[in-house]
C-alpha cells in the first residue's frame, strides 16, 4: 500500500499527478481553507501534508495525527509550522526557499515602471 498524502490547498495539475504516481493523494481543488478540526480530520491516516501559510501545523494537530511523519510547506518561511514539536515526534519539516524569488523581483520592477510612467 502507498503512502497518504494531503494537499491543503489548490495546485496545479501536473504536480497532482505527479504525486499520485507515488502516493495516495487527497488535494482540494476547490481551495477552501479549513479550520483546524477539519484539517485534523482530513489528515487521519495521511503520513504527509503538503501545507501552505494557510494552515497552523502545531502540537495540537501533531497530537491528533500522530501517523504523520511529513509536513511539506509550500512557501520561503514556516513560521506556520511548529518545528520544535514536529521534530520531537520525529516529523521531517522542509519548506521551498526561494519559490517567490524570480516573482518577487517581477513584481519590484513592475513597481518601478508604474511609478516611472504615472501607471498608478
């Protein structure tokens, strides 16, 4: 049997089904943020969670899933994700440093021309 994953929040297809080639993946299409009960819920029986910003990864929720054994933060921080705890239960944590660099960097410069030619 694979593994179970979860996917917190909507992403695009073809990293779904790249996933499904190795794990059991439950996603949300719809990209409705849950509360913490739901989110306890949907990830019983789920040994990773590919998480955003969005979603509080804490000794409470570790507490209540204690098959998970990885939190994927998709996103540069994690101050989402209570390291300490997951690393007392033995949860690897990993985030994606920088994901947002090339956007980031996009988005001064269109700042900077829309100031430079009144855009604004």
């Amino acid at each position: 049997m694979r593994p179970s994953i979860l996917i917190t929040r909507a992403t695009f297809i073809d990293v779904a089904a790249r996933l499904r080639d190795c794990f059991e993946v439950e996603d949300n299409p719809t990209d409705t943020i849950w509360s913490p009960a739901e989110l306890i819920q949907r990830l019983q029986g789920k040994q990773g969670v590919m998480s955003t910003g969005s979603e509080r990864i804490d000794a409470a929720l570790l507490d209540a899933c204690p098959q998970l054994k990885a939190v994927c933060n998709v996103g540069v921080g994690y101050n989402n994700v209570d390291v300490a705890a997951c690393t007392a239960r033995g949860v690897l944590v990993s985030n994606t440093p920088d994901v947002l660099t090339e956007t980031t960097a996009d988005f001064g410069f269109a700042l900077m021309m829309a100031t430079a030619r009144r855009v604004t």
